[in-house]
C-alpha cells in the first residue's frame, strides 16, 4: 500500500495536542472509537487539521 505520509510511529499527528500516531494506534487496540481518542489526548478539539489523517490511520488498523 502506498503512503505519502511517515509511517513513523512518533511521528507527531495532531501538534495541537501532540499526539503520535504510536498513541493512536496503543488506543485503537484497546478498543477507543475516534470520539474516545479525541476525548483521551485532545486530538481534534484544536484546530481539527489531523482529522484526516486521523481518520486515515483508524481506516488502516482497522483493515489489518
Ligand atoms: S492538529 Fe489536531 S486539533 Fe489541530
């Protein structure tokens, strides 16, 4: 599959709250929607420019 963006787990998504894709990724597993996620790190409750590529991550782990 291929990627334009890092696959880099520390990579930073969301710089509003810091939030790393290995983040997003360690609670998707335990099972957090993309609301719960939200709610857990303050992804999306800034400017909501990682919305995408949120929601492109949550797509690929759950296509795994
Ligand atoms: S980059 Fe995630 S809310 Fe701004």
């Amino acid at each position: 599959m291929t990627r334009n963006i890092s696959d880099s787990a520390d990579e930073i998504i969301c710089p509003c709250s810091g939030t790393t894709r290995a983040k997003i990724q360690s609670l998707f597993e335990e099972g957090l929607d993309i609301e719960a996620i939200s709610r857990r790190t303050g992804a999306l409750s800034g400017c909501s420019g990682c919305e995408w590529d949120i929601l492109e991550i949550l797509k690929d782990l759950s296509e795994r």
